[in-house]
C-alpha cells in the first residue's frame, strides 16, 4: 500500500461547481497535512495546512480525519483559474520528510 | 525573498554523461529536499538534508546518484552515469526544520537524458 494515495481524476466540472478531493494516508502516526496545488510544468506550490479542528481559507475547506486516515479538500464555487493539479502530502510522525500523492487532476469549463 | 533557486531550468544530456543538478535554498531554511517527478511515479524523496546533514538517503535510485550540501546555502545532486530512465523533472525544496509550516519548492529541472 502506498503512503499516500489519492483518486488521480481527472475531475472535469463546470464553473460554480463543487469540487471534493480525499486523500488517504497510511500511517496512524502522522503529524502535519498539506495541500498543494501544481499548475502545469510548474513547481508544486502550498495551498493550505490541514488543521485537526478543520480549516477554511475562501473558497476553499480542508478537513482531516485521523480516525479514517484521511484528508480532504473542498472547492466551492470553482473558477476557471482553479484548474490545475492537487496534491496531498503528510509528514510521518517525528520525522521532517514529507510524502506526497501522486495528485488529482481538476479541469474547470466554462 | 528570492525563494528556492534552482538551475539549470533544463539540461538535455547524452546517456552516460555526468549531470550536475544545483540548488540554494531560502536562507534560515535548515532543511533541504530533493524530489523527483514523473508522470508514473509521480514526486519521490531522493534525499533530505538537516543542517546540511544527509538523514535519509532510502529514495536515491542507485549508486549513480549522490547528493551533498556543503553549507547551507547549496546543495547539489549528481548523477553519474546518466540513463534514459532519469529522465524526469527534478525538485528542491526547503524548509525550518520541523515543516510544520510545508515546504517551498524551487522551479526544477527538466533532465532529458538521450
């Protein structure tokens, strides 16, 4: 089972929709959640942290669920200018290396 | 702030030849990482650096990869000899020591090795 798994997508939805992503991760001891968001031949750049408590910046909401092991994204209201891949990404438990999800893929049409 | 630079931005190689990949990473950043992208693989951990120590070093391919941090301003990956299959965009990033905060990822390098 890999560290981190997430559904590739890809996810095309118009504009205005919302847009969930999960992300699973496989170990219980994990510290510190992230999403990234990566535009095309570009570097992955942070979007947000994950909070135990939950965490809302905008449009966006990301959620963790230790007892699942999961972590996930909301995009409401999507722009055009949303479209681009997501990244999850945990860092293990007293450890400082972060491992990342292979991404999920969001289109956004008009 | 300049961020995480990288270079070269891309480097096209022959098979068999030595590539030398550079990063300097955002200074107070005491921890450094690199990662390699491909579309089956996705972003592996190489190798990371604390206080430009090598800590892990399990996602370095084989013996043809190494990777050093003399100070903590530059870091380099070396591989050597180069092959077709590292082919790939390759990352650095860094960050304070625990990561609490994510990490900042330079521009990468697009290796093609012919």
């Amino acid at each position: 089972r890999k560290e981190v798994e997430q559904d590739p997508g890809p996810f095309n939805v118009p504009e205005g929709a919302t847009v969930a992503f999960n992300c699973t991760y496989s170990n219980s001891a994990s510290q510190s959640f992230f999403w990234y968001r990566q535009d095309c031949r570009k570097e992955p750049k942070l979007l947000m942290s994950v909070y135990s408590s939950g965490n809302e910046d905008g449009r966006f909401t990301a959620q963790l669920n230790r007892a699942s092991q999961y972590i996930s994204l909301l995009i409401r209201d999507s722009k055009l200018s949303d479209s681009a891949t997501y990244l999850c990404a945990v860092v293990p438990y007293n450890n400082n290396d972060m491992r990342f999800g292979a991404g999920t893929r969001l289109t956004v049409k008009p | 702030d300049a961020g995480v630079i990288q270079s070269p931005r891309h480097e096209v190689t022959e098979m068999g030849q030595e590539v030398t990949l550079r990063c300097k990473p955002i200074s107070g950043h005491n921890s450094l990482f690199w990662y390699r992208q491909t579309m089956m693989r996705g972003l592996e951990l190489l190798i990371y650096f604390n206080n430009n120590v090598p800590i892990d070093d399990s996602g370095m391919p084989e013996d043809r990869f190494s990777a050093k941090m003399p100070n903590a301003s530059f870091s380099t990956l070396k591989i050597q000899p180069s092959e077709p299959r590292d082919s790939a965009v390759y990352f650095c990033a860094s960050s304070t020591r625990t990561g609490n905060y994510g990490y900042t990822f330079g521009s990468g390098t697009r290796l093609t090795v012919v």
